[in-house]
C-alpha cells in the first residue's frame, strides 16, 4: 500500500526544493525547441516557433504574452491536451511526445493540475466543495492510491482549510462567489498531490481585490505543499508578485523578468529588485523588448560592439539623417 504524504512533509519538500536553484538537466519542465503548427483550411499557423523553456521544481512563476503569441498553446501542450508537432517537452520525466492515450490520461490524473478561467469549466455543479476535491482521488482509483474514502474526505477539508474555503465544503458552486470557486478549483487540482499546477488566467474574471485572495491560495500551496505552479495571466498584479515572469512572444520565450529581496544594511528593509533579461537562443539571437527597440528607434539592423566584458547594441548609424 502507498503511503501518502502528509502536508507537514510536503511543507519540508518545498523548502528544500526551494532552496536548491537549478536550472540543468534535472529541471522539473524542459522544453526544447518546441514546434506546434496548426493546420486549418489548408493554412498553416505556427504557434510555437522552437520555445525553450525550463522550470525547476518548486517554481512559482508567470507566463505572460499579448493574444496569439502562444501561452495557451504551451500550456495546453504542458496539461496534456495537445501534442507538439515537433521539438521535446517533458514534465517530471514524462516525455509529452511520445505518450499514448493510456498514458496521456493517467498524466492528467497524476502529473499535473489544472485550473481554467471559466469558473463553471473548473467544478461539477451538483457536488460540493468537499465531493469535487475529493472526486479526483476516487476517480484514480482508491485500492491504488492507497486512500480509502475517509482518506479522500480528509484530505480534502485539509486542502479546502489551507487555501482558507474550509466554510465551503457543504456549498455547491452556485453557493460560493467567483474566488471561492477558483480556490476550491484549485483544491481539486492539488487533490493527487501533482507535480505541476497550471492555471490559465485564473484571475481573469474576478476584481483585483479577489483576485489576490486567489493568487494567495496559490501561494499558499507553492510554499506548503511544494507544488510547482505555472500561472499565464494579463494581470501585471499577478506577474510581479512572482519570483519569475517568462514573456513569450511570436512563439518564442522573448524575455523573462527575475526578481529577489534584498535587505539594506542600514535601516533593515526589505525590498523586491526586478531584473529584466533577454532569452538568448542555441543560434544566438535574442528577442530585444520592443519598449526599448521603440525608445532608440531601432528597426531592420543594429551596430554591435564587442567589449571585454559585453556587447554594446546601437541603433544603426550607417544611412545619413
């Protein structure tokens, strides 16, 4: 019988996943040159042009982009809903390639969580709060989980308690509001305990004030639970509450934006630094934000100067004003 793990020892995992920073091989989610190219009336559209990616266990992080630049496709292709037309992708050793259905579905039950938008897409009306979490345990099977029906019932109203919606459990969706009903999806994307949690703008239909309630949820169960959590989201609010925010655009990882907390020596305050970088590929060529290419006037070339310690990129000179 499998023994599961108790939300105190998922609490020590995230920490230590936390305080181990890689980024190589061992990464949780590795996207390689990702291609997916969709065909429709004898056209064809690219929307994903060899994205790389990486994320490291225990990531908290944002994936923003404007419309069509290829974050919905991405994360369908990470849920396991779509498959890459060519590339490699693989999340907590599962190569997305080369899955079949079988395995495709017993992915999506045990890898990874998911989160819609659409509130109503995300719970079964006629179940509570407390029989939607627990629904996903039963339907992977009781006898091989290891969880009985007490179990599932236990550790729903654990789940339900930590994302602060435990009043919840005897509601349906219709009984709760807008954020109750995202936190409550979000239990029942945690209940098999899944490596990765993807959320598709899961605050996009509620007013900021909610919209944190949910985003702390979130938090609350990367940093307790130790579940890996990729969020694409338009809500800059979202976005800079993360450590890491990856922009993608035409397809491609563009830029991503770190931050970090720095204390001052002086008066003892903390303060988040962002720091915004450039996605360098395997040819070379990177992705300049067009805010600044926009700002000096950049377009068609730029001069490159190379110093001992960076390159330099100017607008080019060459043509007369």
């Amino acid at each position: 019988m499998t023994t599961n793990p108790t939300l105190t020892d998922l609490a020590d995992r995230a920490k230590a996943a936390r305080d181990t920073p890689s980024y190589g091989h061992d990464a949780l989610i590795t996207c390689d040159r990702l291609v997916r190219i969709f065909t429709t009336d004898g056209i064809e559209v690219q929307a994903l042009q060899g994205l790389d990616l990486l994320v490291r266990e225990g990531e908290l992080m944002a994936l923003v982009g404007a419309s069509g630049s290829g974050k919905s496709t991405l994360m369908n292709i990470l849920a396991g809903l779509d498959t890459p037309t060519a590339g490699a992708a693989r999340v907590a050793g599962r190569d997305l390639l080369t899955m079949t259905a079988k395995d495709r579905l017993a992915y999506r039950r045990e890898v990874v969580g998911f989160v819609w938008q659409q509130t109503s897409r995300n719970l079964l009306p006629y179940l509570t709060a407390a029989q939607n979490t627990a629904l996903p345990m039963q339907l992977a099977g009781g006898l091989r989980t290891g969880r009985t029906h007490r179990a599932r019932t236990e550790r729903a109203l654990e789940l339900l308690d930590l994302l602060k919606v435990a009043d919840c459990r005897d509601r349906r969706p219709h009984q709760m509001s807008g954020g109750q009903q995202q936190r409550v999806a979000i239990a029942v994307a945690l209940a098999n305990n899944p490596s990765v949690l993807l959320a598709d703008e899961p605050t996009g239909e509620l007013d900021s004030h909610t919209a944190e309630q949910v985003f702390a949820a979130f938090r609350s169960a990367n940093e307790r639970l130790g579940t890996t959590i990729v969020i694409v989201t338009h809500d800059q609010a979202v976005a800079d509450e993360v450590r890491r925010t990856v922009a993608i655009r035409d397809g491609r990882t563009s830029t991503e934006v770190l931050r970090r907390s720095e204390v001052d020596a002086t008066t003892g305050h903390e303060t988040v630094v962002a720091r915004e970088y450039a996605m360098l590929d395997r040819a070379g060529r990177l992705q300049l934000p067009a805010d600044y290419t926009r700002a000096l006037g950049m377009r068609d070339r730029v001069a490159l100067e190379l110093e001992p310690d960076h390159i330099g990129v100017w607008p080019d000179d060459s043509e007369p004003h």
